[in-house]
C-alpha cells in the first residue's frame, strides 16, 4: 500500500490521465461504501455500550469491548481516508494478476469479523484494542511521510525516502500487520490462522509487484533498493 523512490517521470498523455482518474474513482469507491457498511452495522451498538458504561460502573470485559470495536473502526476509517486523498498514479502495474493481489491483500482483513466464533475475553480484547491503536498510530506517523502517494495497487505516485522509508521500503505494510494481527484477535476464529497466513504471503507479492512498477517507473529506485531492506532492516 505504499510507494518510494526518487525521481518522477513526465506527466502521460491526457487519454492515459483520462484512464487513470476513472480507474482511481473506481478503487476508492467499493472501499467507502463497504466502510459505510461496517459503520452502520457497528456504530448503533458501540454507542449503546458507550453510553452504559457510566451506569455499569466500567466493567472490564464491557470497556474492552468499546475500545476494540472502536480502535477497528478507526483503523478503517484511516485506510478510506487516505485512500480518497491520495494522488492519482504516474504508473502502474501491467495485468490483471498484480491487481487482484493487491485487491485481495487490501480486503482480506476486514473479512475476519464474518468467521468470528464469538465475543472474546476481556483481556483478549484490550490486547486486541493495543495492537490495533499501536498499528494506527504508526500507521499515521507513516502515512505523514507517504502523504498523498498511498496506493492500493502497484502504483507509482510521487518519491518517499525519509523518515520511516530510509531503511526500509514498505514500512506500513508492518505498521497494518500490526493491527492485522489486533483484528484477529478480537474477532477469532479457527480461520484466524488461515487469513493471517494468507494475508502474509499476499502482502509479499504486493511488495513484489510494487518494486517492479517503482522500478520501472523510477531511475533511482535500484539504488534505493540496493541500501534498504524490505521490511525489517538488516534482515529482510
């Protein structure tokens, strides 16, 4: 989901730029409306469990629910939100394969709330609700960097290299595993494992299809390459 390196190229022709701009349309939308969707069918009962709170006393297990169900919502509304801001890309990746990855490695995660087994522990939930503020908070510290060259797909928007990108090339793919990992635990299920592997092995092919396209697009982006890591620096 994001994108760096260090030159840009010449702005494409005005039939390309017409192409681009209703493909981007097209991405941002299912994205919103599906957001719109979990907005609705989550916000009635968060409010309900937040106004009882008071009354309750604060029961544990019901303040960890708030702040789960509310730290997911957020994590969402920051992935819609700087999707509707973002740039529109100077290149992309050829074929249908690339896209489908992308688009299935961004969707994959909100489907864990649909194989829930059912309401989990209080301590699972707030351990839940930390990991997701923790990948939020990254996630916008990153974000601050990237700004509007955000991308779904393998797309390339405009030169990052500093801040969180100076050692590293995808640095918010680990800031969303992070609160990946939160989704699941609040939402477990026997399939948990499954998606979490797949999302991985998803993710990596992301990272793959996006080097080639930043590469590609980019003259400067071997040389990126050649001095950063992937994901954790100074192993992979």
């Amino acid at each position: 989901m994001d994108g760096s390196t260090s030159a840009v190229p010449t702005r494409p022709p005005r039939s390309s730029v017409t192409e681009t701009r209703a493909y981007d349309l097209a991405l941002r939308l299912p994205l919103s409306l599906f957001y719109l969707y979990m907005l609705y069918m989550n916000a009635p009962a968060l409010v309900e469990r937040a106004i009882a709170l008071p009354a309750d006393g604060y029961p544990l297990l019901s303040v960890a629910q708030v702040a789960a169900r509310l730290s997911f919502l957020l994590f969402i509304s920051l992935i819609v939100g700087v999707t509707l801001m973002r740039r529109r890309p100077v290149a992309k990746s050829p074929g249908v394969g690339a896209r489908l990855v992308a688009f299935s490695g961004a969707w994959l995660p909100l489907v864990l709330p649909l194989f829930s087994d059912g309401e989990a522990s209080a301590a699972a939930l707030l351990i839940s609700a930390a990991l997701i503020m923790i990948g939020n908070v990254l996630s916008l510290w990153t974000l601050l960097w990237l700004g509007r060259s955000f991308s779904i797909m393998a797309e390339a928007r405009r030169p990052v290299m500093g801040g969180p990108y100076a050692r590293i090339r995808h640095p918010l793919y680990v800031c969303e595993m992070i609160a990946i990992v939160g989704i699941a635990i609040q939402y477990f299920s026997i399939y948990a494992p499954v998606l979490l592997a797949a999302q991985v092995a998803l993710q990596l092919s992301r990272m793959h299809h996006e080097e080639r396209v930043l590469a590609a697009a980019f003259p400067d982006y071997a040389a990126y390459m050649s001095r950063t890591n992937r994901l954790i620096p100074g192993l992979y």
